[in-house]
C-alpha cells in the first residue's frame, strides 16, 4: 500500500566507509510511530548495540521528520535530532525549527542516519539523492554562523544547514546543533555526538515535490489556519514578545529559578523581562512556514545581534545572577556561535559560582558578573583548566566536587531547564518523568498548576501531566511540527487531525494519537532500562536541593518539595503508564502497546513484571 504524507525513504550513512545508502523503510514504522521522535526511537532501539559509547563510531545521529514535517501548513519546519545521548547516557533528542527541515523532506527523505566516524573533519551533503562526505578540515574552529556562512557561498542560499561550533568539535557534552544562526536543537549533546563523528555540518537540498494524499484540501486548511492564527486573541502580544514575555510570569509566580535554582524570584527580573526586551529588539526571525515567528533579536552588549527566548534569558541570566539583558544576549550570542546549550550553560554556571562561593574550587567567580561567566563559558568550550571537568556536566562535575551532589541540578544527568519546582510539584514530577532528562518539552504542566492547584500533590496532577506528554512528547515530536501555536494561542489541536488526514489519508482519533504516544514512551523507558541494565525510582527525582533547601524569599518563601509525596505521584504515574514499581514496563503493557520483540530483548536484561 502506497502510504501519502511520508515519503517512506530513510537515507543510511556510514561516515567511516563514506557509503550512502537510500533504504525504503517499513510501512508498519509509519502506523506505529508516525515520524520524528518515533522512528528516532524506534531506530536507535533496533540498532545501536547495547551499551554502546554514545562518543564511540557506533553511536548513531538520527535526523527525523513526521507526515507534516516541510509541508506548507503553520509551523512545519521542525525536524527531530537524537542519539544515545552523551550527557545522560540514556535516549537523547532535540527539536530544530529551520530549512534543513523543508530540503530533507523536499530531497525525499523522511530520516537520516548517520554512523561511523569521518577519518577527520567532513561534511554531509545531501542534495536530493546525491550524497557526499567530503572532508573539510578547513572549517575546523569556525562558528556556526561563519560555518553557515561559507556553506551558502559554496551552494547558493537555498540550502539547510545543521552545524556544530567548538562546543561540538571538543566533545562537550551539552555541545547541540545550530541552524540559522539562532535556531538551536539537541540539548542532550548531540552537537558532541556530531562532534565524536567528526561531522561539522550537514548541509540539505531537496527539490522534490512532498507526497500528500489531498493537497487541495491540505492548501485550503493551510489557508484557513493560517488566517485563524492571526485572529486568535494572543497573537498581537506573542509577535511582541514571544516566549520572553515568560520572564515576567515566572518571576510573578516565584518559579523563575535564581542563584542555581537557590530561589524562585529575582530582583531584577524586571529589566531582563519582557518589554525590556521589547525595547531593545532590532527584529524578529524564525522557522519556516511560520506566520507567529517568535526568534526575537536584540543588540548585545557588543553590538552584535542575538536571539533571546525564555530560556536563554532564564538561565544565562536569573540564574546566575545577572540583570543585564544585552549581556545575557552577548553570552546567549556566545552559546549560539560556540553551539552549545543555553540551559546546560546557565546551570553550569550556576553550579560554578556556588561550588566558588562555597569554597569547593579554586576558581574565584561571583554571582552576576558577566566577566566570569563569559571567561568560564570560553574555558568550557575549550575545555581549558576547571572547563574541562564542568564541560562534561553538572552530575559529572558534581562527581568529582565532594559535597555538591545535593545541588547539582539535574535529572538522569540532563540539565533542569528555566523552572524553580519548590513550590510546583507537578513541574518537579514532569522533570522526574521526561524521557530525555529535565527538560520541559514533553510536559510544561507548571501552567496548568498555576491555575489550579499550586501545592497540591493529587491524582489530577499525575493525569494532566501524562495528557500533556502524550499531546507535547507523542503528537507534536511526532508529527514533527512546531507545538507553539497550540500552547500559546490557543491554536486547537483538531487542525492536527485535519492536516495528518490530508497528508496521510489516514484519519485518526485523539485516542489513536494518544496509543501512539504512549508507544514512544514505553519505548523510550524501556531503552532507558537497557541502557542502565536496570532501573531505580530514584533516576525519576528531580534533584535534593528542592525537598532539602527550602527558598528564602518572594510569596512562596519558606517551601520545598515533600519526598514522601512526590513518591506517591511518582509511583502513580507508573501505575497509570502500566509500568512496575520500580519504574519498568510491565510484559503486558509492551504487549498491549505492540512491542513484542522489545519484551524479548528487555526481559534478556532484567526481570520484568507482568
Ligand atoms: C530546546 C531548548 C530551548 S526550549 C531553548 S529556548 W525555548 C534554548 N534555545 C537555545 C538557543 O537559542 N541557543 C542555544 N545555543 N542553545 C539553546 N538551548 C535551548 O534549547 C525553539 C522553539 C522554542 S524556544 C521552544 S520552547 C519550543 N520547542 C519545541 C520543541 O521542543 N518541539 C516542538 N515540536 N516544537 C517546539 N517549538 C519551540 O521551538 P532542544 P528552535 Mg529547540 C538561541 O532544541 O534540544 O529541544 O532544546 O528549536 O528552532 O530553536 O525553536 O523557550
Ligand atoms: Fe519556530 Fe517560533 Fe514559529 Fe515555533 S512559533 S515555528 S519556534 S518561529
């Protein structure tokens, strides 16, 4: 059965032999796990042997898109990177927004696989069905936007470019991936992974038409969403600001994480908010197919231009004590050229200036001065002095730094990203339970709890926290596309089922969607448990400070999480997911879920429950 929406192509590289091959894939990889993080998944299941060195030639770098990914309806241009990831050693992806999305999809390829490792230092070029390794030890060094730079002077501008800067070159482990020189993806290392491959770029050009099953009736969607997304009541103030308009409310709500995620407000919240921002912008940019671009871009301190989100300004910023918003936008700037993670960065930092304030290291740094936290992101980068130890990470360096384990901050050895949880338990608990380490993608639930119920350690938690996995982690990573319109305008998730039905001609129901969702995730866990030879509840706590260290300041001054309860959720949320006791998927939930053979293997590793 010819099936629309895919193009059903994987492309196979093997960067060791420099060979390419284009491989149709199974039909049954599009039902089971529709595209991006499902076939990721379902890939680096199938064929990474076990344990592999996730900086070892046998790690593979999976580049993926859905049914919807590069079509011309809102949103499309996201692609999916993963890998074993560096930083945990555990399943790691990212979401990149950017033309390498359209041309992989445009060049007839629903995924990329890459594995080996290049003799030295090559790139990937992909233009339709013609592939290259081509070695090029001359951008050796180079920025992500210098490297872009001279790819589209060597091929024209039509082209997509995933780079990695020194950050990937020198295997830090937070090292991710660059495109347009502010789109940025794969904050589980894979800018390192690229890195271990000697692979600095991949550069994509696709002219081939997408298949769709109805495109008259995909354009005339396309049309009319787009019309509705500039009419839905947000969209004025979301092209002002963006996500950046989350500094203020973070900072109201007191989750805003401060001085390592000491607290959750900051003084001078205020002048890296929102509207400071606004005040500053000089433009605005974003991915394709978008007409709710939300890349704002300022002059940094140096004069130079940068892009601000949330996050950026979140951790290079409130987090490490500094109030300068063109500051953090020339550190934010820093990370972007250097490719490597802001969120990691921030709380490197931040773990820094601690472990200096306590007297654990040498080093002298102090709290919000912009000098030590560029001088120490150049020695990470670098890998120079205590930068090399803190290039590996906070639970690494935490490691090797007696007396910091309770406050490095991180889960399954992911960096937290920019939300204080000692007073959000549901936020603590989707950081426990994210499938990459503590990263927000998968469940921003802090909003809803917010609203409903700030303190509350309940049954309803537990539930809304698996329905905004299964819609952010399952639906959106992997239909591929942009989930922004739907969370911060209210664009409805029906379109979703519209769009999937015009591409694919398969129309399935929310419910269909969420057995997809909770495949990926059982998948996912249980890759995990292979990979660690076992599993510990204690892998799904966020970290000690925030049961430990209650905050001293702002509305919710004197709160931390409580251990007991947060294991009462904890162990709910496996019961709801039909997994053991101890975190494990149960025999007849894989069953049920389809992943027969995977039982075999996980049941080879350790005891399963039925
Ligand atoms: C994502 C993480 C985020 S999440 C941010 S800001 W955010 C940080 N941005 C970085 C950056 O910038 N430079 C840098 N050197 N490192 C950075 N690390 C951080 O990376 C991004 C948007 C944003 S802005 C978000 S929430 C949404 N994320 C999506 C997602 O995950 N899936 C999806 N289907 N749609 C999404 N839409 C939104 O995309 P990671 P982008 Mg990103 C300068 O990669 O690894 O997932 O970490 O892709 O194209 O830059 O768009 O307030
Ligand atoms: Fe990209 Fe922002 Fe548009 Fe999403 S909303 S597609 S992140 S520009």
């Amino acid at each position: 059965m010819d099936m629309n929406g895919w193009t059903g192509y994987m492309l196979k590289v093997d960067l060791t032999r420099r060979k390419a091959i284009i491989d149709k894939y199974d039909d049954l990889l599009k039902i089971m796990f529709i595209g991006g993080r499902g076939f990721a998944a379902k890939v680096l299941w199938d064929h990474l042997p076990v344990g592999v060195d996730p900086l070892s030639s046998g790690n593979k770098l999976v580049i993926a898109g859905g049914p919807l990914t590069g079509l011309p309806i809102p949103s499309s241009g996201k692609i999916v990177l993963a890998s074993k990831s560096p930083l945990t050693y555990g399943y790691g992806d990212g979401s990149i927004g950017g033309l390498a999305a359209v041309y992989m999809r445009r060049g007839g390829y629903d995924m990329v696989v890459v594995e080996g490792r290049a003799e030295k230092l090559s790139i990937l070029v992909i233009d339709n069905s013609k592939v290259e390794v081509q070695i090029r030890e001359d951008l050796r060094g180079l920025s992500t936007s210098e490297t872009e730079s001279e790819l589209k002077e060597e091929y024209g501008r039509s082209i997509g470019v995933l780079s990695i800067g020194v950050a990937g070159e020198n295997l830090v482990r937070y090292a991710n991936v660059i495109s347009q020189s502010g789109r940025a993806g794969g904050r589980t290392g894979i800018g390192a992974v690229m890195g271990s491959k000697n692979l600095k770029a991949v550069v994509f050009m696709g002219e081939g038409d997408i298949p769709v099953a109805n495109f008259k009736n995909l354009e005339k969607l396309a049309c009319e969403s787009y019309h509705t997304i500039v009419k839905l009541s947000n969209y004025s103030f979301w092209i002002r600001q963006g996500t950046m308009s989350t500094i203020e409310w973070s900072q109201e709500n007191a989750v805003l994480p401060c001085m390592n995620f000491r607290e959750g407000v900051f003084e001078y919240a205020e002048d890296i908010g929102g509207y400071a921002m606004e005040g500053m912008r000089v433009g605005r940019r974003g991915c394709p197919y978008c007409n709710a671009k939300c890349g704002n871009i300022v002059e940094d301190s140096y004069g130079f231009q940068s892009e601000l989100d949330y996050e950026n300004v979140a951790m290079l910023g409130a987090n490490i004590g500094l109030g300068d918003l063109r500051k953090v936008a020339a550190l934010t700037r820093f990370a972007d050229e250097a490719g490597v993670d802001t969120i990691s960065l921030g709380n490197v930092i931040g773990f820094a200036f601690e472990a200096s304030e306590k007297r654990l290291i040498d080093e002298q740094y102090e709290w919000g001065v912009f000098d030590d936290a560029l001088t120490l992101a150049e020695d990470i980068v670098n890998r120079r002095g205590v930068g090399d130890l803190l290039a590996d990470g906070v639970r690494i360096a935490s490691s090797k730094i007696p007396g910091s384990e309770e406050w490095a901050m991180h889960v399954k050895g992911l960096e937290i990203s920019g939300y204080d949880c000692h007073s959000a338990p549901g936020m603590a608990l989707a950081y426990g339970t994210s499938p990459i380490g503590a990263h927000h993608k998968d469940a921003w639930i802090i909003s809803w709890e917010v609203k409903n119920d700030r303190l509350g350690y309940t049954n309803a938690k537990v539930s809304k926290l698996i329905e905004l996995q299964r819609i952010r982690g399952g639906i959106f990573e992997s239909l591929t596309v942009c989930r922004l319109p739907w969370v911060e305008l209210g664009f409805e998730l029906r379109w979703y089922k519209d769009f999937f039905e015009s591409a694919t001609g398969l129309r399935l129901s929310l419910d269909d969607f969420f057995e997809v969702a909770d495949r990926i995730y059982t998948l996912i866990r249980a890759f995990w448990v292979r990979e660690m030879g076992g599993w510990s509840p204690m892998l799904d706590y966020p970290p000690a400070r925030w049961f430990k260290e209650p905050t001293t300041r702002g509305p919710f001054k004197g709160i931390a999480l409580d251990e007991d309860r947060y294991r009462w959720m904890l162990h709910l949320y496996y019961e709801r997911r039909g997994w053991s006791d101890t975190g494990i998927p149960r025999r007849s939930t894989m069953m049920r879920l389809g992943l027969s053979s995977e039982v075999d293997l996980i049941g080879k590793i350790v005891k399963i429950e039925d």
